[in-house]
C-alpha cells in the first residue's frame, strides 16, 4: 500500500514539473505572479486551483476591462 502511495505521489510531482515551466510563462503573460504555478506541487488540488484561479481571477493585463463571471456569459455570443 505503502507503495502504491508513493508511486502516485512521484507521479503527480512529474506531471506537475512537466507543466511547471508552460504555466509558468502563461501566468507572467496574463498579468499574474508566476509563483502561483507552485500550486500545481500541491496533492490532488494543485491543478484544480491552479485552473480555477486562471480561469475565474480578472486578469490584470486585459485592455477592455472584461471579467469573466455569469453576468458576462451572453456578452460573448453577441
């Protein structure tokens, strides 16, 4: 069990350095602070929050001042 456990523990710190550096550089684009990539370190909700924090935070460098959020939903099929 034991086992199990690391092994799945070794692969999410894989899969999370592979996507560290892509993430990394998406963040800095969009105005972020590319440490926030370091959540993707975290067991099991890394990707998650990382994910929810890009796609539900306004971000910073948008010229038109659109945040995204239910009441902007119909704005993008106009």
């Amino acid at each position: 069990m034991a086992d199990t456990v690391n092994y799945l523990f070794f692969l999410n710190y894989l899969a999370a350095a592979l996507f560290v550096i892509p993430t990394w550089r998406i963040m800095r684009r969009a105005g972020f602070r590319p440490a926030w990539t370091l959540l993707l370190f975290a067991p099991c909700i890394g990707y998650i929050a990382t994910l929810m924090f890009l796609a539900y935070r306004p971000w910073p460098n948008r010229v038109d001042g659109w945040t995204p959020g239910i009441a902007s939903v119909g704005k993008v099929f106009e």
